[in-house]
C-alpha cells in the first residue's frame, strides 16, 4: 500500500469525528442564539445522525461498485461544501437542513474506510489494524466537543464550522492524489446486474439472512441509543450541575476520545489478554462505572477520570463490534459495515431525540444513569451470545 493511504482514511475519520460531536458543547449557545430549548438544539445533532445512519443504505453497494477509496475521496469533497454550508447559515430551520445533507455527505467516511482496510488487511491481523485507524475518529470525537465549547466561549458558533470546512477540502485533496497510487486489488470494484436499487436491496438482504449479522447489528444500535443519548448532554450537565464554563466542560468531555486512544494505543495487547468476550464484557463494566461517576459525581473532578473511562470501555466493546460487522458478510463487505454503521447512527439519533425529551423531564443525572445500566446489561449480553457463537464454530470445524 502507498505509505499514508490509511492515515489519509483516518484524517477523514478525524473530520467525520469532529462533525458528529462539534455541536455537543455549543448547545446552550445555540438555544440562545436562535431562541429554543437545549431538548430542540440538540435536533442539529439528531437530525445529523439520522440522515447519516439512512445515506449507508446506499453508500455501501456505491463503495463495492465504484470503488471504496474513491468513494471517500468524493465524498470528503463533498463534506468541504456542506460543512461551509452550516457555518453560513441564517436561521435555525436552515441550520437543521443543512446538517441532515452533513449528515449525508459524511456517511461514507468511517464505514467504507473500515470495510477497505477489511478487503486489503487479513482478518487475524485487523483488529489492531482498525483500531489504529479509529485513531483518528476517536480523536475526532475529542477535538469536536471541545471545539464546541471554546467557541461557545470565545467565537462564534459559527468559527468551528469554516475550520471544518478548510481541513475536509484538504483530506479530500490526499485521499484523490493516493486513490490514483493504489494497486489494482485496492481498487476493486464489483458491479452487479440490474437496477441500482435492485442491486442495494440484494446486497441487504444478503446480509440480513444471516442470524450473527442481526445480532451485531441489534447489539450496535442499542450502543448507539444508549451511549450517545446521553453523550449529547454530558457537557450541559457539567456546565448546569458544576457551573463550568462550556468550554472547561468540553474539554473535561474530550477526556472520552483519550480513553479510546489509550484503548487503540494497547489494543493489541488487549485483545491478545481479553480475547473478543473479555473486551466486550469488560468494556461494558467500565462504561457503566465511568458514566454513573460522570453523572452522579460530587465534584466536577470526578468527571475527568469518569471521561476517560467512558472512552476506553466504550471503545473495547465498539471496536469488538467493529470486527465483526468487517467478518459478517466478506462477499458483501461494503454493504455490511455500511449496514452496521447504518445502525450505529439510526441508534444515535433516536438516543439522542429520547434523551432530549427524557432532560427535560428528569434532568440530565437519571438519563445518564440509565444510559450507563443499559449499556452494562447490553454488554454482557452480547459478551455471552459471542462467546456461544466462537463455541459452536469450534465445534463445527
């Protein structure tokens, strides 16, 4: 592979990071600047990952046809525009458009990067490969929040928005310049009979026959719902609980995507130790624990080591997920891990429209605190039902 082909995947990952996370911190200022609630200026964030999670139906069969690397190219283009597109617009109807199309321009980011480097990189040697990769993503996370919240503080809403903008035109830029230096395996493309639409609901269907692909896809939308529910509204709790200012508040939130560079930086001696049920099950435990303290913590300090500990056993169990879903359908990789992070983001915006509703009622502690029991009992269970599965596939061979 051309050196730098998966760190330009991962720099993309960084921008698809950033634009899922960047408005967490901003929303009080967004509820002030355009005259709504925090539950209705959390719609940019929800309407992002809902568009997002319904545009991999179609990006993950246009990767297997056209190119996967290609693909991302074009559409961190895309990205550029869009992302400029929100920094500039006038009203708050206006903003929730344009970040549905950020939503869609950015789908193909993540899940057609990690289903390329599942076609190119062999199976026992992926998982630290991915998590090397993730890198950038998890940094992404970290960098949008706290972005957010120093332009909360200091600029503009809108700041973030044009410095977004600038870096997704310059990854756009390398991905097409390597595109064109990778060798011909790299640049496969399978291209069906039939219509286009024909052809995606085949690709699905595929992937849906099988029974272990409906459990990762199950288990992946429940961790979206019940992570990123609550995730939105970390900051705003810190800020209203603590009275820290959004910008201490998001980079005490940023804390979250060290703990999963810490998991990528040890991963392969983690998955070596822990095995795929031990990351999962493990992960579980110290989400729930790290969010329980976040949320119910007597101090704001608590939050800095509950921040990373979220990150880290997030990523344990994420990132076991992940190699799965690159496994569930070899043949069908593009629409797998498309079909995946489908669920991932359709789990996210309908975390994020309950958790909304849910702090407005309750406040932010009881919808963090339910996040974190949910996600302690999703792990286990998706820990016991792979460690059947890896059972059986022993016995059958």
């Amino acid at each position: 592979m051309p050196a730098g082909s998966i760190v330009c995947l991962a720099l993309a990952a960084f921008g698809s990071g950033v634009s899922q996370r960047l408005n967490d911190a901003l929303l009080p200022q967004l509820g002030a600047e355009f005259s709504v609630t925090l539950g209705q200026a959390a719609q940019v964030t929800s309407l992002f990952a809902i568009a997002y999670g319904l545009a991999q139906l179609f990006f993950g069969p246009l990767g297997d046809r056209y190119g996967k690397y290609r693909v991302v190219a074009w559409c961190s283009a895309a990205c550029a525009i869009s992302t400029l597109l929100c920094g500039l617009a006038t009203d708050f109807t206006l903003l929730r458009l344009l970040r549905a199309l950020s939503g869609i321009t950015a789908a193909a980011l993540i899940p057609l990067a990690m289903a390329w480097i599942g076609d190119v990189v062999r199976y026992e040697e992926r998982q630290p490969v991915l998590a090397r990769f993730l890198i950038g993503q998890i940094l992404g996370v970290s960098a949008g929040v706290w972005m957010g919240g120093f332009a909360a503080d200091h600029l503009s809403w809108r700041a973030p928005y044009l410095l977004l903008a600038a870096l997704f035109a310059a990854i756009a830029f390398a991905l097409f310049a390597l595109n064109r230096r990778l060798p011909a395996q790299a640049r496969a493309t399978r291209r069906g009979s039939g219509s286009a639409l024909g052809r995606i609901a085949s690709d699905f269907g595929h992937v849906l026959a099988g029974r272990w692909a409906r459990v990762v896809l199950v288990c992946v939308f429940l961790e979206g719902m019940l992570l990123y529910g609550p995730f939105a509204f970390l900051a705003s709790h810190l800020h209203d609980a603590f009275g820290l200012s959004l910008s201490l508040a998001g980079t005490v939130v940023m804390l979250f995507g060290f703990g999963g560079f810490a998991f990528a930086l040890g991963s392969q001696r983690l998955v070596a130790g822990l095995g795929e049920v031990g990351l999962a099950g493990w992960g579980g435990v110290v989400m729930a624990a790290s969010l329980l303290l976040v949320g119910h913590a007597p101090a704001w300090e608590w939050a800095v080591p509950g921040c990373f500990g979220a990150g880290l056993g997030f990523y344990m169990l994420h990132n076991t997920l992940q190699v799965n879903a690159t496994q569930m359908r070899p043949e069908r990789r593009g629409a797998a891990v498309s079909a995946f992070a489908s669920c991932f983001f359709l789990g996210q915006s309908a975390g994020v429209a309950t958790a909304a509703l849910l702090v407005e009622r309750l406040g932010t502690a009881p919808v963090i605190a339910a996040g974190a029991l949910g996600l302690l009992v999703l792990a286990l269970a998706f820990a016991r039902l792979r460690s059947h599965e890896l059972r059986g596939a022993a016995a059958a061979s």
